[in-house]
C-alpha cells in the first residue's frame, strides 16, 4: 500500500480503491490528476489530419444549401458517419420550411454582416455579402452542383446522444449547421464547425468513455436562411426537457438543457484586412479561439460563466491558439437558445465587430473552398475543437 501523503497516480482512483482511505487533501488530488489524465487522453484522439478529412467529405456536397438534394445526400452521410461511430440512437428532427415561427425573433440580420446584438464595427472595413452570381464560380463541377435551388417543403437535421450514467435526464448541447450558401463547398461556413462536432461524437463515442450527464451532438439545417432550424427545435421540442417516456423508464428522449455550444466558422483569423481591401495570406500568429456569449440574453450571467469554462478549458488543453471571450454572440443557432438555457458559440472572429467588417474574405463566398485554406488554417479549428471537446468532458463528467 502506498503512503497517505504525496501525489498519487489516477491509477489506483480508476483500479477500484476507496477513496475515503486517503485524507480529505490526497483525495482531491487523486480526482484532479485522475480527471486531468481521463481529459487529456479524450484531446490526445482528436488528430488534424481527420478533421481535415472530414471536412474534405462534406465538401463533396457543394455548399450543401438547404432545401437540395446536395443537402439531403450531406445529411445522409453524417448521420451514416454518426452510426458507424457505434451511436445506436441517431435521430433526425423534422419541420416544414417555409414555416411561421412563434418563438420571437429578436437577433435579425440588418445587412450583410452586422446584426443587433453584435459589437460596434470600428477599424478599416472591408466589403461583405453572399454571392448570389453562378458565374463566379470559375470551377464547372462544383458551378453545376450548387445550380439546384431550395424548394420549399420538409427540412431535417440529425443528431446522437452519448447518454448519461447517472444523470441522463440532463444534458449538454453541441452543435454545428451543416447547410451553407455562396457558390463554393462551405468548407469553412460552416464544414469546419460540423467536421468538429462530428469528431467530438467520434471521441465521445468510444465505450470506454462514461458521462455523468448526457452529451448531444446536433447538426442544425436552414442556419443560412435565418436560423430555422434550430429554431424549429426550439420549439419543438424545449416542453419536452426532462420527461421521461414511457413513465418509469428512464428513457428521456429530451433531458434538460444544461448548455448550448455552437460552433461556427472555425478557420480563419488573418487579421484585420488592410487599407487596400487585402489579407495577410498566413493564419496571423496572434490567432485565437473566439468564445462568445450575448450579454442582452436572459441567460446572460450563466453564458458567461459558461463561456470562461471554455477558455480554462483552452488554456489547459488547446496546443497552438489562445481562445478570447466576447459579448456579442449573434447570427448563430446559440442565438435560437439563448433565453432558454446558457449558450456562447465558439468561432474563428467574433461575428458583428470582425466577420462583419471583412476579416473573413470567403464568408459566403465562391473561394470558401477546401483547398483555400493551409494547415495553420485547419490547426486553429482543431484547437477550437480541443477546447470544447476538454470543457465538455469536466462539465459533464467524463470518466473512464
């Protein structure tokens, strides 16, 4: 047996002794260093050459804009990738499109890039907006895949949950919107937020893995067309939280939101755009990680705390790039939850004072593309992704 003094290694918390033998400071060490080493090896799976992979497959859809067959192939194929992680629960959420909506709509879109709730736009500005032009696309391919328009009718969006052990009625939210417009392949808006979500599930999934709580990772649709897919969940489905159906059977097919995260652009950060419109064309060394939440939320003081759970998390665990919070969360599916539960967005700039003033070249663009971006691009998204998946798995109480 070991002495009772010093520092002890997870092994003996996880090989089944007692904890109360040890004193009561020996035994928070214990859960620390266990903790820490049950975190780190969850971060340790996360690779940047499988992001990169995954987002790559997404690209094979064009820009996968909702209301296309581009965008119904996409979402067949995550939901295969989900199930073929070993998620037995996969469910897809359906709503019609073009629906009227009776949860209010206080974050709406001004013009391109700027949104009430945003922060005020300063510095040198670079023009924004949404292609809307074919002939922009110089590729012929990727031109006569993103030709089909929307039509409206019914949307879907798919999702799994890593179920709790002791707590399944309650859960975390990890989310991403896997639609994207602008004549290119949404490799960046937003193939890069859902690649990071889908990897988080690929973690997340291994069986070895145990959660106090539950962990649901949603891939939202209509993000482009103003939010409306999350906003259908929303609706649909927040009267649900906490029922357990049937009665008596533990199953809680949607536990209590504890937290939405979303994530949302996660690859470029090259700075501010100079007097002449143009980019320094390297991921700028003083890149960072932007946590978000909106100060003007009713949730706006659990955001926060949650938002700084986040930055510790990057702090500890994230390899390369810093992560910086910010009150100003806008024009994301968080947006959808935010005066029902805490809610912050992870991105690459934060969205009304940098992606609106033209940080961000490709936003909605022909040139958001797989192949625009480096792997100092790429490396900021995996660090975004080592963040949330190292906050997500202490709130929820990972353990093996």
């Amino acid at each position: 047996m070991q002495k009772k003094t010093g520092i002890l290694t997870s092994s003996i918390l996880l090989g089944g002794f007692a904890l109360a033998q040890f004193p009561e400071t020996v035994t928070a060490k214990v859960s620390e260093v266990a903790e820490k080493n049950v975190v780190q090896e969850m971060v340790n799976q996360l690779s940047l050459e499988k992001y990169k992979a995954t987002i790559k497959e997404l690209t094979k859809f064009g820009d996968r804009r909702q209301g296309t067959e581009r965008n119904r192939d996409a979402l067949d194929w995550i939901e295969a990738e989900l199930k073929s992680f070993g998620y037995t629960n996969t469910r897809r959420h359906s709503y019609e499109f073009p629906t009227k909506q009776v949860l209010p709509r206080r974050r709406q879109i001004l013009q391109p890039g700027y949104a009430v709730g945003g922060g005020r736009q300063r510095g040198w500005k670079a023009p924004t907006g949404v292609t809307r032009n074919p002939s922009a696309q110089k590729d012929k391919h990727l031109r006569k895949l993103n030709t089909p328009q929307s039509e409206p009718g019914l949307r879907e969006q798919v999702y799994c949950t890593k179920i709790g052990t002791t707590r399944p009625q309650e859960m975390y939210i990890v989310g991403a919107h896997m639609d994207g417009i602008g004549w290119g392949e949404a490799a960046n808006d937003d193939g890069s937020g859902t690649a990071l979500v889908m990897e988080l599930a690929r973690v997340f999934a291994d069986p070895r893995i145990q959660t106090e709580c539950s962990v649901r990772f949603v891939l939202w649709n209509n993000e482009e067309s103003g939010l409306n897919g999350s906003r259908a969940y929303v609706h649909d489905r927040a009267a649900l939280q906490g029922i357990e159906d049937p009665p008596g059977s533990g199953n809680f097919p949607e536990p209590k939101w504890l937290g939405m995260i979303q994530h949302d652009m996660m690859l470029f950060d090259h700075g501010m755009p100079r007097k002449d419109g143009t980019l320094n064309p390297e991921q700028r060394l003083e890149a960072d990680v932007n946590i978000e939440f909106q100060m003007e939320s009713k949730f706006s003081l659990q955001s926060q705390k949650l938002a700084w759970a986040f930055q510790r998390a990057n702090e500890r665990y994230a390899t390369d790039y810093p992560a910086t919070v910010g009150s100003h969360m806008t024009n994301t599916d968080s947006a959808s939850f935010m005066d029902a539960v805490a809610s912050i967005s992870l991105r690459e700039n934060e969205r009304g004072t940098q992606v609106g003033n033209g940080w961000s070249p490709h936003w909605h663009q022909p040139s958001d593309l797989y192949s625009t971006y480096s792997d100092k691009d790429f490396q900021l998204g995996l660090n975004a992704a080592q963040t949330t998946l190292a906050a997500v798995a202490k709130l929820a109480g990972a353990g093996i």
